[in-house]
C-alpha cells in the first residue's frame, strides 16, 4: 500500500495546483486591467473627435476658408489614426488573451489525464482492500503497538489523500469550463473590435477626402491667403518688438526701485550711526574699563534675486504662483479653438505656406470678451496695426493678447483672473483670431497649451 500510494506527493500536486489556479488568475488581472485602460483611452479620443467635429462645423459657416480648418481636420485625422491604433492594441490584447487560454486549456486537460489516472488507480486499490478484514488484517498483522498507531493514522491520510485527490479534479475541471468560456467571450470580443477597425478605416478613408477638399479650396484662395500670413508675420514682428520693450521698460523700473531702495537704507543706516555717535559723545565720562576687542558684525549677504523683476516678496509669491498653475490656466476666451499653434507651422497638403507662430492663434467669435488668465499687472497697452494689444506682467512671466478691437484696463491697472481686457475684433464675417502669448523675463516665447488647461 505505501509503495502505490505516496502522500507527500499528493499535498505536493495539492501545492502545485494551487499556485497554477494563482497564477493564472492573477494574469487575468493583469489583461483585464490592460484593456480596461485601452477602452478607456479609446473612449477619450472619441470625446476629442466628437469636440473636433463640433468645431469644424463652426468654422464653415465663415465665408472664407482658414488655417483653422485645415488643422482642425488634420487634427481629426491624426486621432483617428491613433483610435485605429488602440483599437489594434486591443485586438492584440484579446488575442494574447486567446493564445493563453488556449494554453491554459491544453494544460488543464493535461491534467486532468493524470488525476483521472491516478484516482482510478486509488479507487481500484481502494475496491480490492474494501473489506472490513483486509482493513482489521492490516492493522492487526503489525509488530508492535506503535506500528499499529503508524498504520491506522497511514490509513487516514491515504483517505484524506484520496479525497483531495476528488477534490483538485473538480476543481480542475472547473477551471477548464471557466477558461473554455472565457475563451468563447474572448472570440466574441476579438470580433467585435475588428468589426470597430473596418468601421474606422472607412470613417478615416472620408475624413481625408474631406481634407483634400478643404485643402483643395484654400488653395484657390492660397494668394490672399499668403499674403494675410505675410501681414501677420509684420504684425508679430511688432508684437515681439513690443513685448521685448515692455520686459526691458520693467527691468529697468525695477532695477531703480531696488538702487532707491537701497539707498534710502543706507541714509537710514548712516543717520542712525551719526544719531548713536552724538549720543556716546553727549555721554559723561565714567570710570575707564578694560576694553575687549569685538570683532566687526559681518554685513549679512543679500540673496541675489533669480530675476531682476523679483523686486518684492509679494512679487516673488506672484510669480511662483503663476508657475504652479502651469497646465491649469483658463482660456482667455470662453470658446475658442486652436487655428494656429506654437512654433514652426507647416500645413499639410499647403507645401509653400509656413510660419513660425510666437504664441497660439485662438479663432473665436468677433467680439468675444478676452480675459485675463492671471492675476497681474497691465503692463502696456498698445496699437499693432489697426488692433489693438494688452501685456499682463505676472511677476517674472508676461501674457500677451492681441488682435483687440477694443481695451478695457490701463497700464499699471491691477487685474484678476478672469477680469475682462477688452474684445476681439472681427477679422471675417464674424470671426476673429487672438493671438496669445507668453513670455518670461529672458524674453522667450512658452508654449501656451502647455500652460492653458
């Protein structure tokens, strides 16, 4: 019986078995979270498209064709594409999950083989011995009283052993009916988001022919259109002229504040010394003292500010708290959308028309209020053109807005987030374009979608 029977190795498969069902749970998780995340980021891009779709649609009511809705659609393409390539990702994902289960399924059956053998052999020794004598017999044919209690507590893990060994077949075949199903679901999923792929590629076939034909009629228009490129070029020329003076103006007004600063509290300083040198002379003489050597106090040594328009505390709280909200500053415009973005802008499908952009062109309605995206303050207001211009000073950081038929601050005025700064001027039948910028004290442009929330 001990030679056909061991039970060490049945707790060690009892081990074994647990630790697969585990593992393989524990992969399960894994992938679930995986395609979790996938449908998640596949539902987002459909939110962008959805919005993008929305504002292609307001850019067509204008008579002429912009940039905007070139980008716009371009931009649509480009999410297309990526939700293709997500929906692939999760194509590839379900597959791998099939490929495993598929693997899972060949083990599992596996096996179950070898329980299936091995508790068929149990259950054909356990037939032979079910004889109440066999049982007494061998208990009874020991040598010894302790042999005995060795054999009957044999006996009991043999039946523990066969009982385990009903038990992990059960739960075997369980796992597999588990794991046949999921591959079934798995199947059903992997046709599903093929079906969504196809459906994809066809939306994505239109939506470039519907660039070409945008590009195809703002080419007609590519004459007039270049030149108001050329004209915006001039204008921005100025416009970094302007800002570049502003930032100077304010150095230079705080470089005096600090030279004043400091010299009244040097006056201060030296009439304070004159006022305790009268004093001691005024002073009656008294009974002479050993005098003791004290060394002279060491001037304290003054923090040198990062920036020379770092001219206060409450100065330095602005500016850093106008960082800290990068990437979390509100639009300057309640509805806008980007035609123009920062840098070097190349439009595809118009090979001859590029620009470099110092901020980003927000198209909006003519006459929609420009506000300020930070408290600050109005540090010029100007002419560019026949529009006009506000520089907001943010400690350290300017935000300019421009292409304003109207202003309603001063320069040095204090403004709060959110306050109104004039409104835009309409540059085609009810549309208008802001051009949005910010710099910092070196005088070089940020990108500001990546302040902007």
């Amino acid at each position: 019986m001990k030679d056909s029977i061991n039970n060490s190795i049945g707790m060690m498969q009892k081990g074994l078995f647990i630790l697969f069902f585990l593992l393989l749970g524990g992969g399960l998780m894994v992938q679930a979270q995986s395609s979790a995340e996938l449908k998640k980021k596949q539902a987002d891009i459909q939110r962008e498209i959805d919005d993008l779709r929305e504002q292609i649609e307001k850019t067509k009511k204008y008579k002429k064709k912009s940039l905007a809705e070139v980008n716009l659609v371009n931009k649509k393409i480009r999410l297309r594409e990526s939700q293709i390539r997500n929906i692939n990702a999760q194509v590839n994902l379900i597959q791998s999950n099939i490929n495993q289960s598929w693997r899972d399924i060949l083990k599992l059956r596996s096996e179950l083989d070898t329980l299936k053998q091995q508790y068929q052999l149990s259950v054909v020794y356990a037939y032979k011995n079910r004889s109440n004598y066999d049982f007494l017999n061998f208990i009874f044919s020991a040598g010894t009283f302790n042999d005995a209690l060795k054999r009957m507590s044999y006996l009991k893990s043999y039946r523990a052993y066969r009982e385990q060994q009903a038990e992990n077949y059960r739960n075997t075949q369980d796992q597999l009916q588990k794991t046949l199903a999921g591959l079934r679901i798995n199947k059903a999923q992997k046709d599903d988001a093929l079906q969504e792929q196809n459906k994809q590629f066809k939306v994505l076939e239109e939506e470039k022919k519907e660039k070409d034909a945008v590009v195809k009629e703002i080419k007609g228009q590519e004459k007039e259109l270049t030149n108001d490129l050329n004209a915006k070029r001039k204008q921005d020329a100025k416009l970094k002229t302007a800002i570049r003076s502003a930032i100077n103006r304010e150095i230079e007004i705080a470089r005096k504040e600090e030279a004043a600063r400091k010299a009244k509290e040097e006056a201060a300083r030296k009439a304070a010394a004159a006022a305790e040198a009268k004093n001691n002379k005024e002073e009656p003489a008294s009974k002479p003292a050993t005098a003791t050597s004290k060394p002279a106090d060491k001037p304290a040594k003054e923090s040198k500010p990062l920036s020379p328009l770092i001219s206060s505390e409450e100065v330095k709280v602005l500016s850093d708290n106008f960082e800290k909200n990068k990437n979390n500053l509100p639009w300057p415009v309640n509805s806008g959308r980007i035609a123009m973005a920062f840098g070097p802008q190349k439009v595809e499908g118009l090979g001859n028309i590029t620009f470099d952009n110092p901020g980003i062109t927000i198209e909006a309605d003519a006459g929609s209020s420009i506000k300020a995206v930070f408290e600050g303050v109005v540090s010029s207001v100007m002419n560019i053109g026949s529009t006009q211009a506000v520089i907001l000073k943010h400690g350290k950081y300017f935000t300019t807005y421009s292409n304003l038929s109207s202003v309603t601050v001063n320069r040095g005025q204090q403004v709060k987030m959110g306050q109104v700064l004039g409104k835009l001027e309409e540059k085609d039948s009810g549309r208008g374009e802001l051009d949005f910028v910010i710099t910092n004290d070196k005088s070089v442009n940020l990108n500001p979608e990546a302040w902007l929330k």
